[in-house]
C-alpha cells in the first residue's frame, strides 16, 4: 500500500536494444500507476547541467525506470505528453528502507 494516492496511469516505452547495424530491435511499454505533480522548476540533470522539469511522477517502491526511456502520460487537459526522465532518485523512510520513486520530468 502506497503513502499517497497512485491515480495517475503512465506508459514506460523502453527499447529492447540494437543489432550489429545499428537498427532497433523494437520496444516494450510498461504501464505504471503513479501520482503526477505539475509544476515548472529547474533541476540538476545526471549530467549537471540546470534544466528546465515540468512535473515530478512518484512511483510505490522502486520503480524500474532508467535514463534511456521513454514516459507518456496525459494531463487532466487531455494532452499527451512524452518525455525522458531529467532525474530518478529513490525515496527512503527514517529506517533507511526505500518507499517511492520519485523521477522529474
């Protein structure tokens, strides 16, 4: 059971890699429950450049979401939006134990 309600429904679109030419193999999607907060802010990227997020998607536990996907989800305005995670840092209780992913958008 979640800390906070998982409303919100995303689509991971991750690629399964390529072959010796360089070509994809094709993707799989994944679809997650989460809570999704807009807000625009400037965030420090896994490369530490200062970049622009707008929205922070907390996922139950550890989620497995990496750099190289892709999220897809739609706003209460009915838009569509893809983007890549800017930052993925896992949430962790006073015992040190991991409860939610937090990754910025």
């Amino acid at each position: 059971m979640s800390l906070i309600p998982m409303k919100d429904t995303v689509v991971i679109v991750r690629s399964k890699g390529y072959d010796r030419w360089g070509e994809p193999l094709g993707t799989e999607e994944i679809e997650l429950k989460c809570r999704i907060d807009y807000q625009f802010q400037v965030v420090k990227n896994d490369k530490g450049e200062d970049v622009v997020a707008k929205a922070t998607l907390l996922f139950d536990k550890i989620a497995d979401i990496q750099y190289s996907d892709k999220i897809t989800f739609t706003d209460e305005f009915g838009v569509q939006h893809t983007e890549t995670p800017i930052s993925i840092s896992p949430l962790k209780n006073i015992s040190g134990n991991p409860i939610m992913t937090r990754v910025v958008v």
